[in-house]
C-alpha cells in the first residue's frame, strides 16, 4: 500500500485525502505520528482529519466507543478547534477551551455538542457539512435553506431555535433528550403483559405536540422533507412531554444531489411516494404523509415495515376506526388524493392550516381516559346511544339545523338518515300497537328486536362504507340494506303479525346478501394487496377477520331457513307457546348473540377491515385510470 511518509503532509494533501474520502490505514497512523510528535502550523489541520475519521469510525464495526473518544479528543484540542471554528465560521457559539460531544453522523453532516467555556449556561448543537460536500452544488445553491428564514421560527419548546446558519453549518439550541425513535424501541421491548395505560397517554401527547409543530413550519413556510422519528426528540418526564422536530428543510438540500441519495430515501417508510419525482421541493403534503406513518408508530409502539403498513392501520383501526381512516387520509399514495381525501375531512383550510386541523381532530379522537379503565355505566350508555343509530340521528339532525354540509359524505348522511327514520317509525308503531292490541304482542317484540338488529348493523359496519367508484353491484346491495329491513317488518307490524317467523326470515336472506357481495370485493382487494405485497402473511388478523365476516352471510342464510321452518310448524300448529319461540328469537338470538356479538362488539373492526380493503382498491382504480388516460 502506498503511503505518504517520504512527503512532508501538508494541509493541500490532507483535504485532498478528505475530498477522496481515502482513509487508508496506514496514511491515517501516519498523519496521527505526525499531529502527536509535531509542532508545525498545520497540526490543526491534522487533528480536523483525525477527527472526521473517527467520527465515520463509529458508523462502521468494531470498538465504537473508542473511535468516539478518540474523534471527541482530537477535535477538544486547541489548535483543532481553533481550525474548525474558522472553518465553519461559528467563533460566537464554538471558543477555544468548549467541551465537545459528538451526537451523531450522517451521509452528509455531523452533528456535535458544545459546552462554551465560562460561566455561560447556553449549550449548543453544531451540525455541519462533511468538508467532501463543501462543493457539493445543491447545498451552495439552496443557501437560502440555511439562512435568515429559519430565525423566525422562535418557539424553541417544539422546534430548536435557530442561533446563527450559513450555507456548510448550522448552530441551534441543544435538546439534550432521546430521539422519538428510541423511545419506540424501548417500548417494543417491554412485556405485553405491563399495564400500557401511560404509554397510551404519551402517545395522545406526542402525536398533539408533533402536529402543533408541523403547524409552526407550515405558517413559516417550511416543509420538513424527511420528517422521520430519529429526527424527533423527546424528553418524557413526570408531568409533561416535550417534544423537538430537528432537520427541517435540511432534506431539501439533499434530495436532488443523484440517484444514491434518491434512492436512500425511498427505502424509508416515511418518504411519501411523490418524492421519487424531480419536484424541487418536498410540500407540506409530503409532510402529512411522513407523519401519518409515524402517528402509526407512535400509537402501536414498533417500526412499521412496509410489507407489513396496511396490517397495522388494520390493528389500529380495531382499536379507533374514526381515528384511522384519517391517518388513511394522510398516507394516501398520490398527493392529489391524498389532499382530496383531507378536504372531504376538515375542507380547504387543509391547504394553509392542515396540521391544525389534524391536531384538533385528534385531539377529540384521542382521548387519553380511553387507555384506561372504564366505566361501566359510560360504556352501557353508549351502547344504548349506538342503538338503532340513535347517536348518528343527532348528529345529522345538528348538522341539519347548523347548515352544514359534509361534501361526499352528503351520500351516506342520506342513508343513515333513511335507516334512522324507519327504525324510529318502527319504534312509534309498536309502541302503539303494544298499546292498542297487545294481544300479539310475541309478533310486535321479534320485530322490534330485528328493527334494532338489522339499524345497528347498517349504520355501525355499513353506514360510511362507499364503494360505488369501482363497485356499483355492490354499492346496490349495501345501500338496500339500508331501507330493505323495513318492509318485512312492517309487514308484521301492520298487516300480520302471526307471520313474524317468514318476515324475519325473508330479512334474513337480504342481510346475507348483502354480507356475499360485501365480503367478496373484501376479498377481491386482500388478493390485489397479497399480489402486490409478496411477504404479506397467509394468517393474520386481517385474513382471520375477513374469513368470520365470509361467515356471517352463511350463518344469516341458516338462520333464515330456519325461521322459514319455524313458521311453517306455526301454520300446521304443530308448536304451542308461541310467545316462547317469540323470545328465544327476540332476546336471546336477535338481542345476547348477533346484536351485541356482530352489531357492537365485532362491528369497528369489520367496518376497518371493509373501509380499508375497499380504499385501496379506490387508490388501484384511480391509478389505473391515470394509466389509462396517460396511455391514450
């Protein structure tokens, strides 16, 4: 191996050697010979090398701690400070005699601690360019990055104040906390078995102070472009958690600088997908992506890897369907879409105040007394509000009389609306039916029983459930379902209520239906998503729940030949009691197994599933469709 020794190793030779990024072994004992024996005017120069060496030792194998004390040491020294200082031109933040830590390396950067010596209490985070980039044209034309505009972000509690920039260095306020990364890892690590009811806490906190800081950059024109939660830091004490974004608009610097770079950044989970493009700048929507992948983290407490993102909204959307179906919003894959899907949500403000919105909407959604215990005559309230749709009716009649108006979702307010109306007309009729001829009072009770079956079910799995885009077979049978249950019921109610069994059983076989073509355009996208994911697990909680919810629609159909049976004993009188039979299909079926079994219990997490199979063959048929018309 060639070396330098015969040659006098001068600074022109050391920066070459820095440029090339040539660390061979031997040049490197060479130049440490070199800095400990001699007392020539380049030794800080010398030590600047030693130190970016030992700084990218500790990226690799081996005695990490080491080439960090040994990377920290040479660059304390004096006449190596004296040379960085003038280098990246920060004497005001960085003095001879400063304690130096070093935080972090990156591709690009490096990232130091300084402790100013004296009686100065500030301490500061130093991240600077690696010297080989100093030319590094994408940096030198995006100066502006690092500039005056980032001063006027001043509240240091949710991003680091900005002391002084130029375009090779950056000095901001020291945070001296974890990252957001490594609390997750933490937490991934704990036993299943601990009470979780604090971390779901600080999951409501973190994801509330990371939006109201998002919302900070976006009134200062600012987009992060590579938000990703090492570049969250968090400090978690016993009263509060704070919460620092770092990097913002440095991924801009970086993001054009050749297919390496781009190409790193698409491995991250956290990219949006339009940054594969050669737009100049990463927006604010490419902000709201990165951030609905790291709300999803946060609230699940493990790294999502990609195969595996729609099983994860599918877990989280067990827990809190409302909530995910607005972090589906903001990881939609076309940023068009993915701002269409939010307006529908929150309106055009999402445009200028996007993250605000998206703040308070969580902060309704995220309540933190849902970590833990409940009570149970909260609970058995709201269960008595679900029935029937009774809490949707007085939304929608609020919503009516405020003049408000929900875009698209105007369509589904129709029906629910419909379903609330005839399930409330029922009640009225068989209260006076109870009243005026309470001597067929079995038929009146096993119709109500199915009038709150059959509302419930609507509105709590079906009600917001859209599929008319690419399904309008589908859109049909669903949308039937949400006036249908009432004419066999009626039926009884009015005409004849000795014939309960056949109606009951006629509704029956709609409700399967409508369960068939439901279930098979479930299953038509989890095959277009295995197609497309090759890893995605034969057996997991999203396949177990599409194969129960396959078995709804069979159990419905036996259930109704079963009542047809009933009724025919009943016209042969072949039965006696029938008030008996009346109950055991009112309460005990109707109400104890499918009500409070499919209806309630099982019913967020079907409606996930639905919501979430049927959005992603949206987002294929609106690709297609661009396709299409990109081809012609």
């Amino acid at each position: 191996m060639k070396t330098i020794k015969d040659k006098k190793i001068d600074e022109k030779i050391l920066l070459e050697e820095l440029k090339e990024y040539n660390f061979e072994p031997e040049f490197v004992l060479e130049v440490e010979r070199e800095y400990l024996y001699s007392k020539n005017s380049i030794k800080g120069a010398q030590g600047y090398f030693l130190f970016c060496y030992y700084a990218e030792e500790t990226q690799k194998e081996g005695d990490q701690a080491e080439a960090k004390n040994k990377a920290e040491t040479y660059l304390s020294a004096s006449e190596t400070l004296e040379y960085f200082i003038g280098m990246y031109n920060i004497r005001e933040y960085v003095k001879p005699g400063s304690k130096i830590s070093l935080l972090s390396v990156g591709r690009k950067n490096i990232v130091i601690k300084t402790i100013p010596a004296g009686k100065t209490v500030k301490v500061y985070a130093v991240k600077f360019l690696k010297y080989l980039y100093f030319n590094d044209s994408a940096a030198n034309t995006d100066k502006e990055l690092y500039s005056e505009k980032f001063k006027d972000v001043t509240e240091s509690m949710v991003v680091p104040k900005i002391e002084d920039s130029n375009k090779v260095c950056i000095v901001m306020q020291y945070f001296g906390t974890g990252s957001l990364e490594e609390y997750i890892e933490d937490s991934a690590e704990l036993p299943e078995d601990m009470d979780r009811s604090k971390l779901g806490k600080n999951a409501f906190v973190i994801i509330i102070k990371l939006l109201g800081a998002l919302q900070l950059l976006r009134d200062n024109n600012i987009s992060h472009g590579g938000l990703c939660p090492s570049k969250i830091l968090i400090n978690v004490g016993t009263d509060d958690i704070g919460v620092q974004i770092t990097d913002f608009g440095v991924n801009n610097i970086y993001r054009n600088s050749g297919p390496v770079q781009r190409k790193y950044l698409l491995r991250q989970i956290y990219v949006a997908p339009e940054l594969s493009g050669e737009s100049e700048r990463a927006g604010y929507l490419a902000d709201i992506y990165s951030m609905g992948i790291i709300a999803m983290e946060v609230l699940e407490l493990k790294k999502i890897e990609r195969e595996f993102l729609y099983q994860t909204l599918y877990d989280i959307g067990t827990k809190k369907p409302d909530l995910c179906q607005t972090i589906m919003a903001m990881i939609y894959m076309d940023p068009e879409d993915r701002l269409n899907q939010l307006k529908k949500q929150f309106g055009s403000r999402v445009e200028t105040k996007g993250f605000e919105l998206l703040k308070t909407n969580l902060e309704k959604q995220l309540k933190a007394e849902d970590y833990g215990p409940k009570s149970a005559l909260l609970e058995l309230f709201n269960k008595l509000m679900q029935i029937g749709g009774l809490s949707d009716c007085v939304r929608y009649i609020l919503g009516i009389l405020n003049n408000k108006t929900i875009g698209a979702a105007k369509y589904l307010e129709n029906f629910a609306a419909l379903t609330t109306f005839l399930y409330l007309a029922i009640c009225a009729i068989f209260v006076y039916k109870m009243k005026y001829d309470p001597s067929n009072w079995p038929g009146y009770v096993v119709a109500l029983s199915f009038a709150i079956l059959a509302s419930t079910y609507y509105q709590e799995i079906f009600g917001n459930v859209e599929v008319r885009s690419f399904s309008k077979k589908t859109e049909v049978w669903i949308r039937l379902n949400s006036f249908s249950f009432a004419g066999p019921i009626l039926y009884t109610l009015l005409i004849d209520p000795k014939a309960w069994a056949i109606c009951s059983g006629i509704g029956c076989v709609i409700v399967a239906g409508m369960n068939l073509a439901a279930y098979k355009e479930g299953e038509r996208a989890l095959k277009s998503i295995r197609k497309e994911n090759p890893n995605w697990p034969l057996y997991s909680p999203m396949n177990d729940k599409l194969n129960m919810f396959q078995s709804w629609w069979e159990q419905m159909c036996v259930y109704g030949l079963a009542l047809y049976v009933l009724q025919a004993l009943i016209w042969l009188n072949l039965l006696k009691d029938i008030w008996f039979y009346a109950l055991i299909v009112s309460v005990l079926v109707n109400i104890v197994i499918v009500f409070f079994n499919n209806a309630t219990r099982h019913a967020p997490s079907v409606n996930f599933l639905l919501k979430s199979l049927y959005n992603y063959m949206k987002l294929e048929d609106t690709e297609s469709g661009k396709a299409n018309s990109t081809g012609k």
